[in-house]
C-alpha cells in the first residue's frame, strides 16, 4: 500500500537520490548488492557485460517509434483486458488514493510466450501481440531473453549474498516466470502532484527485480524514510534496479520494496522500459526460517506470487479508458495525451 502523500510537497524541490552502485564484475558485488537492497531496494548495475551501450538505446528508440503510430494501428496490437500488448494512455491509476486522474502514459506489455495449457492456471499466460514488423519483434523477444537471463544471474548474487541454501534458490520459482518487458510514453505533461496528476502513481512492484532503462528525460523518484528523492537518468547501457514484493516478503523485509513514482517535471515525453522478472504465478512466497525469530516474527502470511499480482492488477488497472475516446475525438494518435485533453471524459476528476 503506497504511504500517504508528503503534506505540503511541492512540485519542484526534490533532492536527488544518490543511489549505490553495484559492480557485477567486482569480486565483493554479492556483499555490496545485499547492502544497497537494505538501505535502498534500489541500485544502479555497472558492468554486467550483457548489453553495449548502443543496444537499449536501440530498444527505447524502437519504443518510441512504435508509440508515434497512428492510434488504430496501435490499438489493433491491443489485449486491453490481459493486459497485454498495447495499453493506450489512461489505462491504470497506481495510486487511486492519492492520484485524481488515470495515467496519461501509454505502455506496451510483452511476456514470454506461454506453453499450451498454461492459460489454464495463469492468467498472465497469454499471447503477445505484436505489430506487423518482424525487425521490431525480434528485437523485443531478444531484450527479453537477454533481460530474463540477466535477471537470473543477478538473482543468483543476490542469493548468495543473502548465504542462501544454494545461489539457484530463486531460479526455482523462476521456471515459468510471468516477466514484463514494459515499454511505456509518458505524454509531454507537466505532473502536479498537490492535484493528483502524476506520470507514475507510488507504488511497489509485485515480482522478484525489476531492471529500468529510460531515455535522459528525468522523472523517477523513490520514497526513502519518508521523503521522496528524484533519482537523474543513469547513462545506458547501466540499469536501475530495484526489488519487488516477493523479496521483501522471503526476507521479511530484510530487504526493501520501496515505493516509487514518476514526476514529470519537464513537461518533455519520456521512454522508459522495466523488464519485471516476477516468478512463476504458482511461486509459494512465505517469509524464510533465517529472517525470523521471535523477536522478528513473520510479517507475512504465505502467498501465491501470482495472486499477487492479480490483485495488484485488479486494484489499479482502470476497465474502459474515457480518456482514450477523448483522445480520439481530439484526433490525437500521436499518444502525445494529456490529462488536460481528457480531463472533462474524467468523471469525478480534478484536473
Ligand atoms: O518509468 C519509470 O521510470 C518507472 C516505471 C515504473 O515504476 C513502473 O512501470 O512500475
């Protein structure tokens, strides 16, 4: 549950985030890693020797021409209601409590392609779409694998870092992992957080880690002992990293899921791209033996990872989107939405 809004904020004064820089190449990246997710649950990752510097840019710009389609190209890559392929703008609202309008942000969803049966028992298992052309595909199935390995490997660390059983102990809920490649515009659109309109309402991710790329248009700030931090674009190809849910339930929060948001307080578009390694929907989470004690008791009931996510999705995804049809009667396909265009679509908004 995101924490209140701060009283008197402002909109234009956030100091920024210095956050720890984990080496993966350096021989003490376990120890360091373990570290910046106690105080921080979020990292930049250096050295992980996956991706050039010219790749994500590749990707982002690749998601920045998808997004400059017209809208009824865009729509038709559409699986609105399994939140899968294209989600236009005003498709969520992260932080009902504090934001007065849905998100002007629009996003593109890509999963790994699911087994036959599987739909059965999860419901994230479901087709991607994908736009006509195959270069742009491939180039999304291939971040996806490369990010999906990645994140195995740093989960790995993580494992040993914490003197876990064994450094696959999170690779075992990760056999059929219902991972995100999220590709998301923010529209050019000055956030006003007093008001409610924000690029990303707060909130914590569901899964395991998630590792962001993003253009050097500012824009993510996390909430650290109270106070939110803007954090400045980190230069690809380095990766912003943070914990998800089910670490900070396995360890009891020992290690943080901390809350973050997207101000936008350029006014500019923005292109950023979370891959979200989540484990298997079926991943039993429970808080481990080695966090608790009872001076420490469990914080949290055993969950199904992917009834987690269910209800997270079911909390904050909006079903039809009035700002869309605001959109296309303003004849904007551009995804350049704003709140201000939709505003009077928005039943009971402030903006
Ligand atoms: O765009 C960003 O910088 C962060 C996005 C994010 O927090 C999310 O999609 O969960």
């Amino acid at each position: 549950m995101p924490p209140a809004a701060a009283e008197g904020e402002t909109d234009t004064a956030w100091r920024e985030a210095k956050l720890p820089v984990v080496d993966l190449a350096s021989p003490d990246a376990d120890r360091v890693m373990v570290q910046a997710c106690k105080d921080y649950g979020f990292f930049v990752l250096t050295n992980h020797g996956k991706y050039s510097v010219t790749a994500v840019p590749e990707v982002l710009e690749a998601a920045r021409a998808f997004f400059a389609l017209p809208m009824d190209v865009k729509m038709a890559c559409s699986d609105c209601n399994n939140s899968t392929g294209y989600l236009p703008p005003f498709h969520e609202r992260l932080d009902p409590e504090h934001q007065s309008v849905d998100e002007s942000k629009e996003g593109y969803h890509i999963r790994r392609d699911p087994e036959p049966g599987e739909s059965a028992t999860d419901p994230f298992a479901v087709p991607n779409r994908w736009p006509p052309d195959p270069a742009w595909r491939a180039l999304m199935e291939s971040y996806f694998a490369t990010m999906s390995q990645l994140g195995l490997r740093v989960a790995a660390v993580l494992a040993r870092g914490l003197g876990l059983d064994d450094d696959a102990f999170f690779a075992r809920s990760l056999a059929r992992p219902m991972s995100v490649l999220r590709l998301l515009r923010y529209a050019p659109e000055v956030s006003d957080v007093r008001r409610g309109v924000l690029g990303t309402g707060a909130h914590t991710d569901y899964g395991l880690l998630t590792f962001l790329a993003a253009d050097d248009v500012p824009g993510l700030q996390v909430q650290l002992d109270g106070e939110w931090l803007a954090v400045p674009p980190v230069p690809p190809p380095a990766f912003i990293v943070n914990l998800g849910d089910m670490l900070a339930r396995w360890t009891n929060d020992a290690l943080r899921s901390t809350c973050h948001r997207v101000v936008n307080t350029s006014g500019l578009a923005r292109v950023s791209v979370p891959f979200f390694l989540e484990p298997d929907f079926d991943a039993r989470v429970a808080p481990l033996p080695q966090f608790v004690s009872a001076d420490n008791p469990a914080r949290y009931p055993p969950i199904l990872s992917g009834q987690h996510s269910v209800d997270m999705y079911q909390a904050t995804r909006t079903e039809v989107s009035p700002g869309l049809d605001a959109l296309r009667d303003n004849g904007d396909n551009s995804g350049g939405g704003s709140n201000a265009a939709a505003a009077a679509a928005m039943p009971g908004s402030a903006a």
